[in-house]
C-alpha cells in the first residue's frame, strides 16, 4: 500500500501511458513463450526423434533468452522507479552557493542543471525528463536505469520481430512479399485473407515493430545526448556539457557501467553527487574567461528555466 502510495501515477496520461507498459509487457512475455515458441518448435509425432530432440533444445534456449530479456526490463523499471534522484532527501544549504539558482516551487536552494517538475511537485538532480510510460522524473541517479530499459526493450521487441517473422514463414508454407505488410497492416492482411494465419500473431508482430521503432528512437537520441553530456532540454538549449565521453558515460552510468547492462541490478556506483558538477570540456580550445561566461550563461538559463 505504501508502494502504491509513492509511486503510483499522478495524472491521468501517466496513467493510461503506464497501463499500456504493464499491459503489454507481460502479455508480450506469455504470447512469446507460451504460443510463438512451442509453435515454432512443434513437438509431435510428425517429427523424427532427433528433430524432437534439436526442437526441445530450441524451445529452451529461446525461453531462457526471453526470461533474461523479461527479468531485465522488469528489474530496469523498478530500478527507474525507486532511485530517487529528488532533492527529497538531500540537506540543502539555506543560502544558494555560487550557480545554484532558488526554486520557488520547493523554496529551497537548487544546485546546477536541477529542474522543478510539476507533475511529480519536486525539484530533481540533473532532471531529462518526466517519463509518462513510468510516471517518474529520470534524472541524475535513474537515468542509468532508464537507457538500460530503452536498451533492454528494443533487444526484446527486435527478438519479438525475428521470432514472429520465423513463425509466419513457418506457417504461411515460405516466405511471401505480404508477410513483409504484416507490420503495417496486420488486420487488412488477415481481413483480406492475404496472410492466412491467426490475427494475434500479426498484430503481435506489428506491435513488436513498433516498439522496436520507438525504443530505438530514443536510444539513438538519448545515446547521443549521453555522448554530448547533455540532458534533454540542456541538448535543446543546446548548453555545452561534455566532460568528455569517457566522463559522461562513467558519471551518468557508474563505474561497472559494462556490467549492469548485462544485469541491471548489480551495482555500478556513480561518482558525483548530482549537486556539484566540473566545468565542461570544450572540444575546441577555450580560454579561462569564455569557460566562465559560457558556465554563467548556463545558470542564466537554468534559473530563468526553474
Ligand atoms: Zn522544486
Ligand atoms: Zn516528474
């Protein structure tokens, strides 16, 4: 109850946008191991023994797989959820050091690159964005989490895509020029009697393009931003921000930043705090003074931001 109390969504497009998360995750899961595989992998008299044998091995191989891919983007969300990157509980000075602006939602002092979100009604370090899919703010301390569920979810769906395209050859006797409009009109397909198999397994196979498409998407740009250093909206002010990639990967993702993309829920210990943040590296050479006005111009903007 007190979970529910905490991280249940708080508008209405939180809620509808988390639905469809919870939703199509775990139907995705069952519909992939409990009809897409034993499909693909028929075991019945039909085949001979040593068939048999290679479809049982098959079916456990794929199962393992898509357990890994399922536990991972199940730990990546909850992850993403119950790091706080808020300023909840940090103690705050009661005077704003030297670029830190005041927030006047919270009315304390917030440190650089901090954002106010209305929606979760607190300021939060190093803020990217509130994500509707799973009504959080990421920001300094989730967002490793966040890129591992992007990540961990296009593996999945592109998984999905390649099972689901194995499974209409299979069943379709080969492969024919309208199975490749199955991702775009699964429905009309069927309707038409075009591709003559189950409604289910079109529209699944739709889907997993789709979200193939969108995690895809937002890895490319997320990826790109993580390469600049940036957040979301310091990419759309376009402020410099980058430490240099080695940096940038090591203090949004943590020290064992290769290990936790194999397994989410291992520790990779960021280095900063989210409050204190060195200078950006310009790939160009700068002298001290420019350093100092592009740094002011950033909190200019930070503060008028907040
Ligand atoms: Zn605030
Ligand atoms: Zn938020």
């Amino acid at each position: 109850m007190e979970f529910w109390r905490e991280y249940r969504p708080r508008t209405s497009t939180d809620s509808l946008a988390m639905g469809i998360t919870m939703t199509a995750l775990p139907i995705g899961y069952l519909h992939a191991i409990l009809w897409v595989t034993p499909a693909l992998y028929p075991l019945d008299e039909r085949y001979s023994e040593e068939d048999l044998i290679s479809h049982q091995k098959w079916r456990i191989a794929h199962w393992l797989s898509m357990t890994y891919l399922f536990v991972s983007i199940v730990a990546d969300i909850y992850l993403v959820l119950t790091t706080d990157s808020t300023c909840k509980s940090l103690t705050l000075p009661d005077i704003p050091q030297s670029g830190w602006a005041h927030c006047p939602y919270c009315n304390h002092p917030a440190p650089p690159r901090t954002h106010h979100c209305r929606t979760c009604k607190k300021c939060v370090l190093r803020r990217d964005h509130h994500c509707f899919f799973i009504g959080r703010c990421i920001g300094y301390f989730n967002h490793k989490y966040f890129l591992l569920l992007l990540l961990h979810a296009m593996t999945a769906s592109f998984y999905g895509i390649v099972m689901s395209y194995k499974l209409l050859v299979f069943l379709n006797g080969g492969f024919s020029l309208a199975l490749l409009g199955t991702a775009v009109f699964p429905i009309l397909l069927w309707m038409l009697q075009i591709v003559p198999v189950h409604p289910i397994l079109l529209i699944a196979t739709g889907c997993a393009m789709l979200f193939t498409v969108m995690c895809g998407g937002l890895l490319a740009m997320h990826g790109w931003n993580l390469y600049n250093g940036q957040t979301y909206w310091e990419s759309q002010q376009k402020l410099p921000q980058t430490r240099g990639l080695l940096h940038n990967i090591v203090d949004l993702m943590g020290t064992r930043w290769w290990l936790i993309i194999l397994c989410p829920l291992l520790s990779s210990p960021q280095p900063g705090d989210g409050m204190h943040y060195s200078s950006y590296k310009s790939k160009k050479p700068v002298s001290t003074r420019n350093q100092d006005s592009v740094n002011n111009k950033t909190a200019r903007k930070m503060a008028k931001e907040l």
